[in-house]
C-alpha cells in the first residue's frame, strides 16, 4: 500500500461547511486537465492495477464497474475498506474529457418521466448506453445519510475497456490513508482529513443535461 497519494488532503470540518446541505452536485478533487474516481476491491484486483497501471488478471470486463468521484460516498459504500472484496481503495486519475465524455452518455438507471416519453423509450436508451448513472443520497464520515445527492458511473462494454486500459492517467492504492482516517470517522471528526473536494462543474452544458445538473 502507498502511505502517500496525488490527493490533496484537508480537514473534512472545513470543508463540509462548504459544502452544498442538498441537491445533486458531483463533488470531487479536479484540476484543470484531471478529475479523480474512487473504487474499491479486493487485494489481488488491486495490487494488479496498481502495479500494472491499468486493470486485469482477476478483474472482469464482462460486468458492470462502478466509478464514483466523491471520497464520502466511496467510504460508505466499502464500509471505510471493511467490507469483504472491497479492502482495497483505488484512487483513478482521468481526465476531464473523458469524464465529461462518460456523463454525455450516461443513462439513469431509474426511469425519469421529464426525460423519457414512456419506459420503453428510456429502456432503449439503457440498453444502448454503456454508461449507467445512479444519484444516491450522500453520507457523512460515520455513514449517517444527508440530503446531498450523489453521482455514481456504472460502466460496462468497449467504455469500461477504454476506462481499464487506455484512460487512466493514475491508479494510486490508498488504503493506507482510509485505515489512518477511520480511526476519527465519529463526531466531532477532530482531525480527520479527507481529498479536497468541490463542486465540479462538466465542461459541455449538454452534459450537465443529461446528468440532470
């Protein structure tokens, strides 16, 4: 495991003051060029991708693969790297094209009546996306729910290929980090860091969209 990262760290009481209390925003550490995506998984999925700096050996091109750029809604998910086959989190550095490219294609994997005629209409368009969207409600550093929504990718197809073996400019094991800050993940969180995050805004309005920004 790496103890140190690219990530920008900072104390998650400042920043969740800045954080917008409701709605959907895709919150994430970006630059200019670059946007980062977390996912989690066992030991021997990781230590691949780490080492090989693209995905492989145990890993499956044939399922859907979720990618999510908020840190909070990760830690959730894997139970802060506790639960069984996601012990590992990977830190994927992709750039803003290619992110930007993923939420123009996106389908929600709900069907939404303001963007759909009728469900057989949005079940074709799932079924010829390769990109499935999901906004779930975000949560807090203990896991407690919060009125925020937040983003989630579900990749499958040529995409997830190009994601696994062409597009990932970093792939950064940082489950060092995750172990360290699970110890402070109770209020009053004195200490605890996580990635500096803000909001992030997609570079074509049409994708903004078809999220649903």
């Amino acid at each position: 495991m790496q103890s140190n990262s690219s990530l920008k760290k900072s104390l998650y009481t400042e920043q969740a003051l800045q954080w917008p209390k409701s709605g959907r925003h895709i919150l994430a550490q970006f630059d200019s060029d670059s946007v980062f995506v977390y996912q989690a998984y066992r030991p021997a999925i990781a230590r691949y991708a780490v080492e090989n700096q693209k995905f492989g050996g145990e890993f499956s091109f044939n399922r859907m693969s979720w990618i999510k750029p908020n840190f909070l809604w990760m830690m959730y998910r894997s139970g802060w790297a506790t639960k069984e086959g996601q012990e590992h989190i990977l830190a994927i550095r992709l750039s803003r094209k290619f992110f930007d490219e993923l939420l123009s294609s996106a389908v929600a994997s709900t069907f939404d009546s303001r963007r759909y005629s009728d469900r057989d209409e949005w079940q074709a368009a799932v079924g010829a996306s390769e990109v499935r969207l999901q906004w779930d409600p975000d949560h807090g550093p203990s896991g407690q729910p919060v009125e925020r929504r937040a983003i989630q990718l579900g990749l499958r197809g040529t995409t997830l290929r190009r994601f696994g073996n062409e597009e990932a400019g970093l792939i950064e094991d940082i489950t060092e980090f995750v172990i360290e800050q699970r110890e402070l993940i109770h209020a009053p969180y004195t200490g605890l860091l996580t990635p500096k995050e803000h909001i992030y805004q997609p570079s074509d309005p049409k994708a903004a969209l078809r999220v649903g920004l």
